[in-house]
C-alpha cells in the first residue's frame, strides 16, 4: 500500500481507490477491483492482463 501511495498519491481517483480497500479482506478487495474493472468495461482477462504488470492476479 504504502508504494501505490508514493506512486499515486497525488491522483484523486487512487484516493479514492485506496480509501475503498481499507478494512476489507482479500476476498472483497477482489470484488472491489473487479467490479471497478467492469466499471471501465473491462473483463476478468483483460483486469489479469494489467494486474500482471504489476506482478498480481485475481
């Protein structure tokens, strides 16, 4: 958390991102990011495709 905060942490919508994830279990920020990803039009394979990038995986 504390690198996503170095890296965006001037940009309101990872504010807000961050600010959705705490206090939630893995299992929810799961839900969380996939459901913010289908926001954008984005399926499961896609989201898997950027969170590679950044070496995670849903």
């Amino acid at each position: 958390m504390a690198i996503f905060q170095q890296m965006f942490g001037n940009d309101p919508l990872m504010q807000r991102a961050m600010q959705m994830g705490r206090g939630k279990n893995p299992q929810q920020l799961q839900e969380t990011v996939r459901n913010l990803a289908r926001q954008r039009g984005m399926d499961d394979q896609q989201l898997n495709q950027l969170l590679s990038q950044f070496g995670l995986r849903i």
